[in-house]
C-alpha cells in the first residue's frame, strides 16, 4: 500500500504544479478515504498535505482543520514523530486563528511550546520553538494581552540568542518593538526596545542585511512610528527617505524578475517543440541555463527547490513568494503585513510626513498609489461594492480589515488635505468614502469612527457651521480610548466654541482647554502641546489678555517650528500674533509677521488662512496712513473673498453637506452576536498601526477691515460671514 500512496502523492505534485488544485486534493484524499487502511504515518503526512493546500489555494479552512484534528489525534498514538508533531500544532493554531478560535489557538500553541522544551531537537527544535512563541505572542495581542505577548517574544527571542541566529534575533526583537508601540505605557521602555532592535541590525552582517528586505521593512516603518509620536521630525526624514528608497529599488528587482519570467515562459515553450533540431535545442538550452541563473540571482533561490510545506502566515495565505516580505525563516515564515500593504504604508508615511510642509503635489500622487493598491487587494479578497461586512469568507477578515484601515487612513489624509487647500467638495466626497465604508465595515473599522466624527467637525468649522462643528468634535472624544484623540478633540471643540463668540460658548471653551493644559506635558511628544496654546493663546486674546496671550502663542510658535514644522499652524501662530502686534501698536512687528503668515498660506492654498491675513494687513495700511497699500490689498481682499464665496456656495448646495454637519452620529446597522464574534476575529484591533496625526487648526474667516484693531477679536474674525 505504501506504493499506491507514494503514487497518488506523485500524482497530487503534478497537479498542484498544473495548478489543478482540486485534482490534487482529490489524489490526497483518496487515500484517507480508502476502505483499506494504510499506515497512520501515511495517513498523517496526507492530511498534512491536504490542509496545507485548502489553506493556501482555497477559503476551505474547515476542512483543512477537520483534516488536521484527525492528524493530531493519530500523532498521539506515535511517541516520536516530533517535526510532524509541529507541524500540525502548527497548521491548526492557523486555522483556529483564521476561524477566530483564540483559546483553542493559543491552546494548541502551549502544546507546541511544551512539546519543543521537552524535545531537545537542536537546531530544528529551536526553530519550532521560535515558531510557536511567535504565533503565540499575536495571539495574545488579538486578546489585549501585551504583557504576556512580550512575554512570549522574550523567550523567542532568548532561543534564538542560544542558537547565535542574529537575524532571528532581530524579528523577536523588532517584534518586541512592535508590542511596546502599540501599548505605550513607558515612553522608556519603548526607547530602550528601540535602541536594542539598532544595536541588533547594525550587528548582522551588511551582506546579510541585504537579503532580510522584510526585517528591513518591518524595523525601519516601527523606528518611523516612534519617531513620528515622539515628534523627530528631522530623524523621520532620514527614515522615510530610506524606506522609499528600498521600495523603489524592490520594484524594479521584480520588474527584472517578471520580465526574465516570461522570457523563460517563452523559452520552455521552444524547447517543448518536437520538430527542434539539435543545434537550435542546445542553443536553447544553454540561454535556459543562463536565464535561470539570472533568474535565481534576482529571487536568491533555487528555481527547483520545493516550496515549505507551511503556508504563509496568519491567512495571509494565497499570495505567491514574490508577494511576501518574510521576517524569518522556515518553519516561522512570518510576514508583518503582504507586500502591496507594506508599500501602501510607505506611500502613507511619505504622506503623513510631507501633508504638514505643504507638499500637496506629492501627497495626491501617493495618496493615489495606495488608494490604488488597496482596492485592487480589496477585490482579491472579494470586496466589491456591495459586499458587507457579515458577508465576508472568516478567512478574508484579517486581510480585510488591514487593507480598510489603511484605505481610512488614506481617506483622512486626503480629507485634511483638501480642507487645508479650501477644496471642500472633494473633502466631501472623501469623507462621504469614509462613512460608506464604517457603514459596511463597523466593527472591522471600528476604531475609525471618532476620526470620522473628527473629520466631520473639521469640515463643519472649515464652512463656518461652528456649533455642529463643535458637537462632532465632543461626539469624537466620547468615542476613543485615546487620551491624545480626546485631548485634540477638545481642543479643536474649544476652538469653535470660541468662535461662536458669545459668552456661554466661551466659558465652555475655558471649560475644555483648562483640563488639558493641566496635564499638558503628561502627554508623548508636543502636539498636544502647540496646538492647546494656540487655542489657548486664541481665548487669552478673546479674553482681551493680550500680554499673556503673546507670551503662550510665542512659546507654541517656537515649538511648532522647531519640532513640527507643520505649516499650516505656523502661518496661524503668525495670523494671530500679528493681530497681537497691531493691538499693541506694534505696526513693524506686525507687517514682518503678517507677510510671513500670507507666504505661508498661499503656499498651502489656504484661502481662509490668506483672508484672515489680509484684513490684518488692511487694518495695518489704515493704521499707517497707506492708502495706496490699503486700496491695493483690498481688492486682493475682494478677490480672495469672492472665490471663498463660490467655493463654500457650492459646498453648502451639496447634497452631503447636510448629512455631514447635522448633530447626528453616524447611524449603522447592529450585528447580531454571532456576526459581532465572527467580525471581531480579525479586524482593526490587531491592526493597530499607530499612525500619529498632525492636523492643523482650521483657519478663521474674515472680517471686513476696521480702523479700530481692538475690535477685531477673535471670535468675531472668525464668526462673521464675508
């Protein structure tokens, strides 16, 4: 009989090579399924076989882990068997996790520890060991548990110290990274994990170094998450120039090996003729060798090595090798995230880096790129359209929700973007995207909903409508866990409140500010920091304190130049400290800082920002006796309020512009319990990229000139219709 299984076996490899899949499975399963018993080690290493290709060709993970269950209970009978032992611990804590069975995952991953640690198997069992702390530690993570995560890491990452495996070292190690990142109770340790994964790269070999792309990936977009929260702007820099270079270079690598592909494709199919004779077959021949040379220089393998009989890790599991950036090697075989995702990241943090400098031309052509690569993901996974969230295969769920969560990600950007460059129709439209897809998606983008109430109060105030403005922005900080969310969202409700102008809403204002400047410097980096000045300063002026309001808007104003560099807050530092400088009569201070602030925001496209500076400039000509300055920039003026007339006309004609600012929380079908358990599975919550923010607060709308500046407070500023 053993004959017959290693026939059907040879059988089963052809059509999987045929990329007849359904042929091969049934080959496999001819055995497990035949009247005469063979030898359970036959039956074991079929099924094996079987559940490795439903999980990597097909949705089919209930039969595969059916098939595995069955192998794990012959392997009990059998006291050796010690590598397909893990292997089925191994396949099976992927089906429990594709399915959403946490416990038993975790559960067969104990018995996969407990197995090596008795096991002594060398090299091999430290491998294996490797393996299970790994898929372990994620586990744990889907769960909340970040200190047993790290825990599980650490011994990980201890094994692999024993078998003097640096590049191994450094996936524990980054991994680590990762953990403390995503929990951040310790801006400390955070930094310490930081300065071991540095220390362990710089120590692998450079040669080496070369082929760990995926480590590389993975370890400088987490350098980059830290240095983004912590507000390193000019180290981020150095990252992300990096990291675009990398990605630039491995696409051009793949287009080598895509374009030596199908030269080979064309080759064979010569040399399949018949009817060649000798001279042009050896000719023939001889290039084959030589393609595949350069062929196998480019993927660092050899063309006729056999695939790992693992698939690829935690669902991501129908995507070929050139789609994966491995973080370690077999049987571990982990990725962080596919390829198009990880490119669509680097597209993201050139975005989220450039958006705050003013550097619009190139946000749009990234933010374009990824928006790109992702549907065309979302469609591999089935997401049309239509498609909601209880209708997706539970294998698809994991995948899906990092491709949404980058794709909100992406749709925020280009919502701030386009209300910073006064283009509200388009933010409109991105914000609606937004909404549409929380409405299908709820509990996979879960986490999105209070920057969706965020993005609706920015574009409430960006048109004037300060009271609905105000509400989503208190709606949104009720909505995170988030102590900087709810902390920016007070601000920016404070803001609004301000400009409503009148004194209920600005006690309410004092209300909200003032607990957040009393725990102002608890908070990780200065963004929490220069923007609560601003605001604060902003009420101060209100408030008619000018002296004090100048001494918080010129220390938020050093700040945000010296570690944001975010333009848009700059140019409104400068708007109001130049409206401060003409209230002082401080007519020198007041031209130099105004002429700044207008450079800037005509820079940024910031139509709002660029009126509010003009009428600034007017009451200045005026104050000076200009009168051929003040006639000239007036009908600049004019011009500039004209086309913020049309532009918020046609946004408020809209048929969104309603849905968007009314007092209303976004309405979305409740699932059941089942279909909450199900969605839960996989989404945003083991997906935490922790991506900091930098937006800007939105700029006023002017007033008409007056020749007495101390009227021009604030809130009438930014109150009164042009």
């Amino acid at each position: 009989m053993e004959a017959v299984a290693e026939g059907l076996w040879a059988l089963a490899e052809h059509h999987e090579q045929r990329r007849e899949i359904g042929k091969a499975v049934k080959c496999l399963e001819a055995i497990c399924q035949s009247p005469v018993s063979f030898l359970p080690i036959v039956e074991i290493k079929t099924r094996l076989r079987v559940a490795a290709l439903l999980l990597k060709h097909s949705h089919n993970v209930n039969h595969a882990k059916a098939h595995l269950e069955r192998s794990q209970l012959l392997l009990k009978s059998i006291p050796s068997c010690f590598e397909l032992k893990c292997r089925a611990y191994s396949l099976l804590s992927q089906c429990y996790h594709l399915v959403g069975a946490i416990p038993s995952q975790k559960q067969i991953l104990n018995k996969g520890v407990e197995l090596t640690a008795l096991s002594g198997d060398g090299f091999a069992g430290g491998l294996w060991s490797c393996n299970f702390n790994s898929q372990l530690a994620n586990a744990l993570i889907i769960e909340g548990d970040y200190n047993g995560s790290i825990l599980s890491l650490q011994q990980g990452f201890s094994c692999a110290v024993e078998m003097c495996y640096p590049e191994l070292q450094m996936f524990f190690a980054t991994s680590i990274l990762h953990v403390r990142v995503m929990q951040w109770d310790s801006t400390s340790l955070v930094e310490e994990s930081v300065n071991r994964c540095n220390f362990i790269w710089e120590s692998i070999e450079p040669d080496k170094r070369q082929h760990c792309l995926g480590l590389l990936f993975y370890h400088e977009l987490l350098q980059l998450f830290y240095l983004l929260r912590i507000c390193d702007y000019k180290t981020a820099a150095q990252r992300i120039d990096k990291l675009d270079a990398a990605m630039k270079s491995d696409m051009e690598r793949m287009q080598q090996i895509r374009e030596l592909t199908n030269e080979l494709d064309v080759l064979n199919r010569s040399l399949s003729r018949s009817d060649l004779n000798y001279k042009d077959r050896t000719a023939l021949a001889e290039k084959q060798t030589k393609l595949e040379e350069r062929l196998s220089n480019y993927t660092g393998t050899n063309l006729t090595g056999k695939a790992s009989l693992e698939p690829a890790y935690f669902g991501n599991v129908k995507r070929a090798w050139p789609d994966k950036l491995e973080l370690a090697p077999p049987p571990i075989d982990g990725e962080w995230l596919p390829k198009s995702a990880v490119y669509a990241l680097v597209d993201l943090m050139v975005v989220v880096f450039s958006r705050p400098k003013g550097l619009f031309k190139e946000c749009q052509k990234r933010i374009q790129s990824g928006l790109q690569t992702i549907q065309e993901e979302l469609l591999q996974l089935g997401i049309t359209d239509r498609v909601k969230e209880v209708e997706l295969q539970h294998s698809a769920i994991w995948m899906a929700g990092v491709y949404l969560m980058l794709l909100m990600q992406f749709l925020e950007n280009k919502v701030a973007i386009d209300l910073t460059r006064t283009e509200f129709v388009e933010a409109q439209e991105a914000l609606v995207q937004m909404r549409n897809w929380f409405v299908r998606f709820p509990t996979i983008l879960q986490a999105c909903e209070s920057t969706i109430e965020m993005l609706r109060g920015q574009y409430a105030h960006s048109v004037g409508c300060y009271s609905e403005a105000a509400f989503h922005f208190l709606e949104a900080s009720k909505l995170t866990q988030s102590k900087s969310t709810q902390a920016m969202s007070q601000i920016y409700a404070a803001v609004s409140f301000i400009c409503i102008g009148d004194a209920e809403s600005s006690a309410k204002a004092v209300d909200l500010i003032g607990p957040v400047l009393g725990v102002i410097d608890s908070f990780v980096g200065v963004r929490e920091k220069t923007c609560a000045l601003y605001t604060y300063g902003f009420l101060l002026m209100r408030q008619q304190n000018l002296q004090e309001a100048r001494v918080r808007l010129a220390s938020g104003l050093q700040t945000t130049h010296t570690y944001l560099g975010n333009l848009q807050l700059v140019s409104q530092y400068l708007t109001v400290l130049g409206n401060l400088a003409l209230a002082l009569h401080d007519t020198g201070q007041a031209r130099e800082i105004l002429r700044s602030a207008l450079t800037l925001s005509k820079k940024l496209y910031d139509i709002p920002t660029q009126n509010w500076v003009l009428s600034n400039l007017t009451a200045l000509y005026q104050q000076s006796g200009e009168k051929g300055s003040e006639m000239e920039n007036l009908e600049y003026q004019r011009r500039k309020i004209e086309d913020l007339q049309q532009r918020l006309a046609t946004a408020r004609s809209s048929v969104h512009h309603n849905e968007l600012i009314e007092k209303v929380k976004l309405q979305v079908q409740q699932l059941n319990e089942h279909d909450m358990k199900r969605a839960i599975a996989g989404p945003s919550k083991s997906i935490d990229l922790d991506i900091p923010e930098s937006v800007g607060l939105l700029t006023p709308q002017p007033m008409p000139s007056s020749a007495r500046l101390m009227d021009q407070d604030i809130g009438r500023l930014r109150k009164r219709k042009v």
